[in-house]
C-alpha cells in the first residue's frame, strides 16, 4: 500500500512540475485577435466577472489543445453553450466554452495542437460574434492573488490567460 502511495505522490508530483509551452487555442490566432483587457472585467452579464479570454475567429475556425492533457468533459451548459473542460499540466483547468462543434470526449488524452472542436456562438454568445471564451483555473490555490475586489477570492485560482500564454 505504500509503494501505490508514494507511486501516486510521485505521478502527482510530476504532473505538477511537468513543462509545457501552451499555444494560443484557436487556429492561426494571434494576441491581437482578443482584448487583454476583458480578463476579470466586470460587470459582466449573469456572471458578474468575465474569468476569462474571448478569442474571436470565424465560425468553424478549429479549436486546439493548447497544451497535453486529458479531457474531463465535453457538453453543453446554459451559459457556455457547448463546452469542453480539459486538465493540463500544473493541475491546470482548461475551459473553452461556445465551440460550434466539439471533436473529443472525456478521458480522452490530448496532444498538445490537438482539435478540440470549432469556434461558434453557442450558449450565451448566440448572437454576437463567433468566439472562444478560454479561461484557466489552477486546482492549487493561490491566496496571495486574492483581493478585495467583486469576487476577488476567485483570482486564487482563476489565471490570466494573457499572461498564461506570454510567459511559458
């Protein structure tokens, strides 16, 4: 029982320290094709705060994997629409919401580049230009990031994913 034990805090430990180098999600997407300015703007519709990025491209335009993982679910929610949620490494969360299409299923494991699905207006996006909102949750908190701010407790785990992409 031990040796599973200290097996499985040696698995955790690596996922934890693995390196990645993430890429932007959506396909031929550049820094100018999103406002770094919308991460954790409020106010923000039934949400309250905007935890996260919204990456506009053309419907249909692929959706990838910004990093390896595994896929922990894929469905459809009131406000995302149709979602996927992925673990990276880090105990990273991934969430890519209003897809048009979703090409994975959970348990799936993912490559870093590989189609997730395609970029759409679904959930509470429809309407409005075709998007990905991509936000990044650490399942490891970080008090020091909390503040006094509207839902400031939240910024321990939610990640700018601005600064996400631009420093690794």
């Amino acid at each position: 029982m031990r040796l599973l034990l200290l097996g499985v805090a040696a698995v955790g430990a690596l996922w934890h320290f693995a390196p990645e180098r993430p890429r932007i999600p959506v396909e031929a997407a550049t820094r100018s094709d999103w406002n770094p300015m919308t991460f954790w703007h409020e106010p923000w519709g039934r949400s309250g705060v905007h935890k996260g990025i919204d990456i506009f491209a053309r419907k249909g335009t692929p959706v990838i994997a910004p990093t390896y993982g595994v896929v922990l679910f894929r469905g459809e929610i009131e406000l995302g629409g149709k979602v996927v949620l992925a673990l990276g490494p880090g105990w990273r969360l991934h969430y890519f919401a209003h897809l048009e299409d979703i090409a994975v299923v959970p348990g799936m494991a993912l490559a870093q580049g590989a189609r997730l699905g395609t970029v759409g207006d679904s959930g509470n996006a429809a309407g409005k230009p075709p998007h990905l909102h991509y936000s990044v949750l650490s399942l490891i908190p970080r008090p020091w990031r909390a503040d006094e701010s509207s839902q400031g407790w939240k910024k321990m785990f939610y990640l700018d994913p601005t600064v996400y992409l631009a420093v690794r």
